[in-house]
C-alpha cells in the first residue's frame, strides 16, 4: 500500500493530501530512509513522522483498504513519541 493513503486509513494523518505533502518534504521515514507519498509499505515497517516539535516512530501491524475509526489504531503500534527541542 502506498505510504500516503497508509497514513490516511490508519488515521496517523487526516487527509491523504496532507500525507503527501508531509512526506514530500522529507518528514517521514520508512525503517529510516527518507520516503516519498508513492513509497510501498508493508507489515513489519517502521514509520518515523516528524509533527512540529514531536517525532513519532510507529511499527505497522496490519494493512487494510478501509478501517473504522474504531479500529483505526489497531493498524499500527506506536514505538516511541518524544518532544524534539527547537534545535532539531
């Protein structure tokens, strides 16, 4: 599944356009190499999302084409979450 629309069914990110836009600026790793929106994931990847002054690192745990919002979080696991200072 492409990265971009990963972000949007798990509910990392809201919008698919908004998931494009952050990956195209660099701020997103995938098992810690820079992707694009168009990148492939799969179960087992690691995803390290820059948010302002927070980095989130997650590990998918399951793919789907569409989720409830319940059952949205199940998609993935969230590794670490740590506040960055204004340096990084």
């Amino acid at each position: 599944m492409r990265l971009d629309k990963f972000l949007k069914v798990s509910r990392l990110i809201k919008r698919r356009t908004m998931a494009k836009e952050v990956s195209d600026q660099g701020r997103i790793l995938v098992n810690g190499v820079a992707a694009k929106a168009s990148t492939n994931v799969k179960v087992g990847d690691e995803l390290t999302i820059r948010f302002g002054q927070r980095r989130v690192t997650a590990k998918i745990e399951r793919i789907q084409e569409t989720t409830k919002k319940e059952e949205a979080a199940d998609m993935y696991t969230i590794v670490k979450d740590e506040r960055l200072s204004e340096s990084e």
